[in-house]
C-alpha cells in the first residue's frame, strides 16, 4: 500500500465556542475555496435551502452588488440613506 501526500497552504481558523456543525452527507464533494475569498458570515435565524443535487452554480463576479431577495423594483432603486 504507498501513501501519497501533498502539501497544501492552508489556514484554520478557530472556531467560535457554541458553534454547531453539521456532518457532511457521504459522497459529498467539497471544493477547495480560492485563497483570497472572503467569506461573510450568516446572520443568527437565516434559514438555508438544500440545493437539489445537479444544481450548477454559477460565481459571481467581483464587484457585482446582490440585492435581498423579496425586494421590491421600489426597494432596489432606492439607496438608504440612514
């Protein structure tokens, strides 16, 4: 039996006390995130859909602003000013 081993850059990061994880379905393939990614965190209640096996998501490109979903055309046209 021959082991392979690569070296990989990579940084953990500490994981904030209380944190619950989820196990990983088997057969669930991870991607590597591109160094430099910055990662925003989920506010406390958000609910978070499956995404149905085969879906294809696309990336989004750098500098493209999101709006919420369930705006209205009002909402998005409209910057806030507060």
């Amino acid at each position: 039996m021959s082991v392979t081993s690569t070296a990989t850059e990579a940084t953990t990061v500490a994981t904030a006390e209380g944190t619950t994880m989820a196990t990983t379905p088997e057969g669930t393939t991870m991607t590597a995130t591109p160094k430099g990614t910055t990662m925003a965190t989920t506010p406390e209640g958000t609910t978070m859909a499956a995404t149905p096996k085969g879906t294809t998501m696309a990336t989004t490109p750098e500098g493209t602003t999101m709006t919420a979903a369930g705006a209205t055309a009002s909402e998005r046209a409209t910057p806030r000013l507060w």
